[in-house]
C-alpha cells in the first residue's frame, strides 16, 4: 500500500479520489487543492477517513509522510507542483498532459533525471479492454505490417474555466491521448509533422478547437483529425481509428475493434478481460512497478515522446511548416 497526497480536487480530481478512496493499494494521507470549497467537497467524499487537507501543495509535502503525489491540476501548474514533490522524495503520478508549454515539460524531463522518485503521466486511455484488442491485432500482424492510419476524434465538449485560455485548446489538453495511443500502438516514434488549426464560426472555446495532423512515424503515415465543436455525430472519447495493412483495416469503430478484410469480411477482434482498466490500472501499474523493483510504464523518459509531437504540432501551427521532431523538437 502506498500513501497518497493527491494535488488538485476539482472535475476530474473528485472522480480519481473516487478511484483511489477505494482501492486496497492506495491510502490517500493528505489533499490539496488551491479553492477551499473545492476541498469542502473532498471532505464530504471522503467521510469518516482521517485526511488533512491543505490549500498549498509544498506545505502538505512538508508536512506529510507520504509515498506518492497524484497531481489532478491545469497542466500550467504540473512542472512546478512535480518539482516540490520530487524536492520532498515523493514519486509523482500526474494526470495527462506532462506540462503546458514544451519549455516546461523539457525543465521537468531534465530535473528529473537527478531523483529516484519517478514521475510518470497517467494516459490511462492504454488501459482500456478496446485499446489492448487493437494493440494485440498490430503486433499480431492480423493485417499484415500497418502502412498508413486515419485517426477521427469528434466530441462537442463544454469545460469552462482553464481551457477557455488556451489558444490551441484541442491540441495542448486532448490530443496527447490519440498521439500517445498511436504511438503505443504502432510501436512507433514521430518523425514529422504538419499541422494546422481552426476555429469553427459556433464554437464556445477562445482558443482553436479543431485542428488536423499529418504525422510520419517512421514510414507510417497518420492522418489525425479532432475536433472538440462537432456539429455532426460525436465519436467515443477514443475516437475512430483505421489502420491499413495489405490484408486488411483493424479498426476501433464505437469502441468495438474489428478486422476488416480486402473482400469487406469484417470480423471482431476478441476484447481481453481486465480486471483493473483505465485509470485504476494506470496507479496500480505504477505502484505495482515500485513495490516489483521495476520501471514504471508512461515515465517522463517515455512519455516525453508524445508530448513532443503536441509540441511539433504547435510549432507547425505558428510557423505554417512541416516540422522534423529530430531537429527540432528532441531534447
Ligand atoms: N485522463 C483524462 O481522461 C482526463 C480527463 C479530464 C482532465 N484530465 C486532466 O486532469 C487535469 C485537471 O483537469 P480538470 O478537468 O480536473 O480541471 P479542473 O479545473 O476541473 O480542476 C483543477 C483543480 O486543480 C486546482 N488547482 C489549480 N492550481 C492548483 C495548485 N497550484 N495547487 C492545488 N490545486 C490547484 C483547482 O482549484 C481545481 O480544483 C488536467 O491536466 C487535465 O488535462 C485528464
């Protein structure tokens, strides 16, 4: 069992404390969050369980003997949060995206190569029954080696607060999901890419949610659209992915992966049976990793090469061009 300080209790912050309140391997000491009412609510939810709460994360890591920070904030605040707890001895399980800009996440990715702790990214859409099914179907060669891939996210999505300032809102806080899929996947790094970036006339961010991306990852070619103001039929929160091999298409359509044959057979792919999935595998695979003596999955060192294509993608948007991540992006 590990002892958790968890940083950040607002929307997704109250369903992973939901998620970690019940589970045998977390024990969760301290929480943190910066609007006292935010931490009223926490109170409520964790009822009887002896908890401190604490409106200033440093504070709380002082003061608290605690194994794990799981950091639920607005991606501008990650880099700094992840360095006081690293400073304080304490692993850092943070939620999606590892920081806002590429400055920060490339200052976090170095600081962290001086600490033991870990810092790993929760990109918990690996951990899905649907995703494994897909993966398995790839490295199984079920359609021959993938040679191109489409890639369709569609939601109509209302946040309100922090996104409303991000002015390439469905890059910077959603995007890293499909990236990082695409590259757990196919197995596969980034070498290019091109992307640009709209705002549709009706939509209800500031920031532009809507943008395509072209992506080589070593010879595969992905085309990637995703939009956050769908005026048509939503996707799943996976999106829609085809990839194209010579003897067929495996494709996760409403979530059920298929194979899809030259002749137009299509056959379901069998789902696997997971007792943990999502985010509850997502800490239990980094605790497990800890206690196992072993590397946990999604450690900056990894997770730094999804986040580098939300960085190329954004760097392609400003300077209208291709971008190559060796040359350009790579720290
Ligand atoms: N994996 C997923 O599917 C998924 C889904 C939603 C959100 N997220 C991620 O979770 C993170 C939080 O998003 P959200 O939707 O919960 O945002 P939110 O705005 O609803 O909640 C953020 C909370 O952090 C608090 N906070 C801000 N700065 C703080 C600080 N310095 N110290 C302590 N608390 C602070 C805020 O008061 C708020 O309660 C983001 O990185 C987001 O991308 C991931």
């Amino acid at each position: 069992m590990k002892k958790i300080i968890q940083v950040g209790t607002g929307g997704f912050g109250s369903t992973w404390l939901e998620i970690l309140k019940d589970d045998p391997q977390t024990d969760v000491v301290a929480i943190v969050d910066v609007v006292e009412e935010n931490l009223e609510k926490a109170k409520k939810m964790m009822g009887t369980k002896e908890v401190h709460y604490y409106l200033n994360h440093v504070e709380a890591f002082e003061q608290e003997e605690a194994d794990i920070a799981v950091v639920i904030t607005p991606p501008q605040t990650h880099k700094q949060i992840a360095m006081d707890a690293l400073e304080n001895n304490l692993h850092v399980f943070m939620e999606k995206p590892l920081a806002h800009t590429k400055e920060e996440a490339d200052a976090l990715y170095e600081l962290a190569k001086n600490y033991e702790q870990y810092v790993v990214v929760s990109q918990n859409y690996r951990y899905r029954p649907e995703i494994q099914a897909i993966k398995q179907a790839v490295e199984q060669q079920a359609a021959g080696p993938i040679e191109y891939a489409e890639w369709n996210f569609q939601r109509a999505s209302k946040f309100g607060g922090w996104r409303d300032n991000y002015q390439e809102i469905i890059i910077e806080d959603m995007s890293i999901h499909h990236f990082d899929l695409l590259r757990y996947i196919l197995g596969k790094n980034a070498d290019t890419v091109y992307a640009k970036s709209m705002r549709p006339s009706w939509s209800w961010f500031k920031g532009n949610p809507t943008a395509s991306v072209l992506i080589n990852m070593e010879g595969i070619l992905v085309n990637y659209f995703a939009s956050w103001v769908t005026s048509g039929p939503e996707t799943s929160w996976n999106g829609e992915c085809k990839l194209y091999g010579k003897q067929g298409v495996i494709a996760l359509i409403n979530d059920l992966p298929v194979i899809i044959k030259p002749n137009g057979e299509e056959q379901s792919i069998p789902v696997p049976d997971m007792k943990r999935q999502d985010r509850a595998f997502s800490i239990n695979e980094m605790i497990s990793a800890i206690e196992g003596g072993r590397e946990p999955d999604n450690v900056i060192s990894d997770n730094i090469h999804s986040f580098h294509i939300v960085s190329a993608s954004l760097e392609s948007i400003k300077l209208k061009r291709e971008i190559n991540l060796k040359e350009e992006i790579s720290c």
